[in-house]
C-alpha cells in the first residue's frame, strides 16, 4: 500500500515510503533535516548520523532543495512540529538531485518575479493550498448541481459573437498566420481578404446554455471564458473560468434562492475538506462559518443610498466600480444581493422588472470581506418581439443572433441563469490579495507567460 502524508494520522509508528520532493534542507552536523511534500501535503525527515547507513547520510548531504526523492523510515507523531508528523529516516534515495540554482529562494520575491516563475512558483505551500481549494470549489459546485438535477452542457469557446458586449471580445483568425489570399485552396467564406476573424473567445457560455433547457430542462457549464479587459485589477484576469447555470421554469426569486444555496452548500464543503489548507494560508475561517441563510438583498437604488451613507459619491444610473464593491462589502459580512440594475448598463438578454421597466431582474452576488461580485445572473427575456426590439435597442447584427431568437420562436419558457467566476471565488474563500494567485497560470493584459 502506497503512503500520502495526508494519511499520517493512520500510520504512526509504522514504517513508511515517501515519493515526493524536498523543499527545504537544513542540517546541523550530525542531523540532517529534509522538508518533504508528495503533492498530498507536507513533512519533515530527520537523517540522523548514528541512525542510518554512512551511504544513506553521505546521499541526505548531497540532495537539495527541489530534489525527487524516496525516503523510508518510522513514522512518528510530533506536537512541536509544524507538520505534526515527523519521520526517522531509515534509508534515502535520490532519483533526480535537482540543479543548484533553483530560481525562487527563501528570500522575498517581487510578485513579478514570482509571476515569471509561475511554474516552479506552484509547488510552494501557499500555492499548494490554493490549488486545492480551487479544486474543491470546483468539485463542490459540480456535484451540488448534480444533486439538484442540472446536467452539464459544454458550451463552445469559439463563438460567432458576443454575449457580454463587443469592448472585450478576443477575436481568433483562422490560421496562425494570415495566408496568401490568392491560394485557392483557402475557402472563400473565411474571408481573409477583408483579415475578418473566424471567430471570437467565448464571454460566456449562457446562450448556449439557453438552447440546452429546451432540451434538457436544468443546464451548466464550467470552463475557460476570455474578456479582452483593458484595465489592471485585482479582480480582472483575460482568462478566467466560468460556471454558467440556466434552468427553464426559474423565475427570478427562485434564482436568488438557489444561488444562495449554492453558495452555502460550496462553503460547507470547503470548511469541511480544508483545514489543512485553510492553515497553511493563514486563513481565518470564522468568517466563512458564519455565513448564513437568508443573505441580505438590496435593491440598485437602496444600494446606491446604502453607498452614499458609507462615503461613496457613486452618481444616479451609474454601475459599481471595483471601489463601490469593496467598500460596500467591508460593511456587510454576509454575501449580498443587489438587485435590478438599470437597463442602461446591462445585457440585451435581461428580462425587465414588469412595474419598472426601466430596471432589468439582473441581481450580482457580492462576497463580504471586501470582495465584491462573484456572481452575476438573472432571469432572460423570453417573448421573441421584445427580446427582437432590446437586440436593436442595443445595436447588435440581428442576422448574427437568428439561432438565439430561435429559441424564442420555439418553445420559449420563462428562465433564468448565473455565472460564477471561479476565480473570484477562490479570491474570497482563500482571502487573496489579488486574483491572479486564484488561477494556476494567469493571464491579464500585461501577461499570458509561462
Ligand atoms: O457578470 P458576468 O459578466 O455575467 C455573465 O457573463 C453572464 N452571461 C453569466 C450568466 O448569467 N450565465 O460574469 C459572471 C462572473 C462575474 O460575476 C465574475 O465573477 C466573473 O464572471 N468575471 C470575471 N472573473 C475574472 N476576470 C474577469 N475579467 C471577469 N469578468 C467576469
Ligand atoms: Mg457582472
């Protein structure tokens, strides 16, 4: 039986085989201390000179940070020990002695730097625990939708136009390289004499989502969306991942229900699974425990007054800025609701408040502790002549939409949907600083390496 070290607590006092990595060797003379992870988690070897082989110790002095190694040995518990666990090393063996000028050391590092060296930058314990709460998240929201009927639908990332707004579309050419326009071999409808592109980086899988209720009722996704975002922001990446939910019957009120449960299910899960996680980023979990149902809702304009109160000079009409959010969200420790935007700053696909129709029924979930917006959802349009009238409204191409307006002409449901960007999530749950940790490789205006 292969040993994890996050199984520790099943085998003190037995012997025991670690595959992994050191990442950090100290030694003093006659010991040799070796920090070990094997992916599952972290631990200290103590080599001790009169208790292994000269060979063994001769190979604990010749490895270094960042070496692959097997170390054997008893496995015993260790209150003083930041790892809990520690084990007494019988038998050591190197099988690749990494290079002597691993780039990232002990010694602070600008966030560039470390951005540069993403790669290695991963294997670090605080990356470790966000990875893995990323991953839990992910996990959580999968299986809850499940558990409340929702299939997952792939929606495609390459897209023929845009669900949330022309300004942030990344537009993808066909070929790597524009080819010579005189090649016959080139199909006439690529168009590549006017450089029109072949198509655009999916915003959002939502409208396709809204063809798979017709089909099958309660629909997800759960992948990569690209925004061509032109500003720097803690909160913005290009690349981020998506989870978009449509269910057909779901009227607006029971979408905020159901984010809702969402939400808490997700962070009852990572509480539950995390603990290890949550110490070793210094996480504080308390204010995630007490989250609770039912989540305050406001409405766009009690906000805006809520907004005022708290010292912002936010105008009438006008959309949250990132500033807006924090400082909205350094007041309420409960997610909030904020409902019904105007219909001047949001999606054509928004179906409108019926005694203000003006207000669009669009609510953002925004998470306390400063995060602001993680979700953003609503209930759609569903009646063909308005939906028809909004896409003019807000000068799109019609004729590019004729297979979203189908839906509409046949067996058109009252729905609603949401998304959530998993990165903001993870932001939240694993208190970062910024979002760009929240991704194993990020990619923002100013970066898409390594
Ligand atoms: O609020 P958004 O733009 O909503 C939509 O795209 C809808 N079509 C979703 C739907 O109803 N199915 O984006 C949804 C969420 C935001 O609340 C935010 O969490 C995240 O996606 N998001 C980003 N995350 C990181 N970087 C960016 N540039 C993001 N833009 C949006
Ligand atoms: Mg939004």
């Amino acid at each position: 039986m292969s040993f994890l070290i996050k199984d520790a607590r099943n085998f003190v006092g037995q012997e025991v085989e670690i595959h992994g990595w050191v990442f950090n060797k100290r030694s003093s003379g006659s010991v040799i201390f070796l920090q070990l992870r094997d992916g599952s988690g972290f631990i200290q070897a103590v080599v001790s000179k009169n208790e292994v082989s000269p060979e063994v110790f001769a190979t604990a002095q010749e490895t270094r940070d960042e070496s692959t190694v097997v170390v054997a040995g008893h496995l015993k518990e260790e209150p003083r020990s930041p790892f809990s666990f520690e084990i007494q090393t019988r038998n050591l063996k190197i099988v690749s002695l990494a290079q002597t000028d691993f780039p990232i050391s002990a010694k602070e590092h600008g966030v560039d730097f470390l951005l540069g060296q993403r790669h290695l930058w991963l294997r670090f314990p605080r990356q470790w625990a966000i990875l893995r709460i990323r991953d839990q998240i992910a996990s959580s929201i999968n299986q809850f939708l499940h558990r409340e009927g929702y299939t997952r639908l792939d929606s495609p990332i390459l897209t023929p136009s845009a669900c949330e707004g022309t300004t942030t579309l990344f537009p993808v050419p066909y070929l790597p390289a524009w080819p010579d326009v005189t090649d016959q071999s080139v199909p006439s409808w690529l168009n590549l004499d006017q450089a029109k592109p072949y198509a655009y980086l999916s915003q959002s899988g939502q409208l396709y989502l809204e063809a798979g209720i017709a089909s099958l009722g309660k629909v997800y996704d759960f992948g990569p969306t690209f925004r061509a975002e032109k500003s720097k922001t803690k909160r913005h990446l290009t690349e981020f991942w998506m989870m978009d939910a449509e269910a057909a019957f779901l009227e607006y009120e029971g979408l905020l229900d159901f984010e809702e449960k969402m939400v808490l299910a997700v962070i009852q899960d990572v509480l539950a699974a995390c603990p290890a996680e949550f110490k070793t980023l210094e996480r504080d979990p308390a204010p995630l425990a007490q989250i609770k149902s039912p989540f305050p809702k406001l409405t766009y304009e009690e906000t805006l007054k809520k907004l005022r109160e708290l010292g912002s000079d936010i105008k009438d009409g006008e959309d949250l800025g990132n500033d807006d959010e924090t400082r909205l969200m350094n007041y309420f420790h409960q997610p909030l609701f904020v409902m019904k935007f105007p219909a001047t700053f949001k999606a054509f696909y928004f179906k409108r408040d019926e005694q203000r129709p003006e207000l669009t029924l669009s609510s953002d979930l925004l998470a306390p502790e400063g995060y602001g917006e993680i979700i953003g959802g609503g209930q759609r349009e569903d009646d063909y002549d308005t939906l028809l009238k909004r896409m003019k409204e807000a000068g799109l191409n019609t004729q590019d939409y004729e297979w979203y307006l189908d839906l509409r002409r046949y067996g058109a449901s009252p729905h609603s949907g949401f998304g959530l960007g998993l990165e903001r999530m993870v932001a939240w749950i694993c208190k970062l600083e910024h979002i760009r940790e929240a991704i194993p490789f990020p990619r923002t205006i100013y970066r898409f390496t390594p």
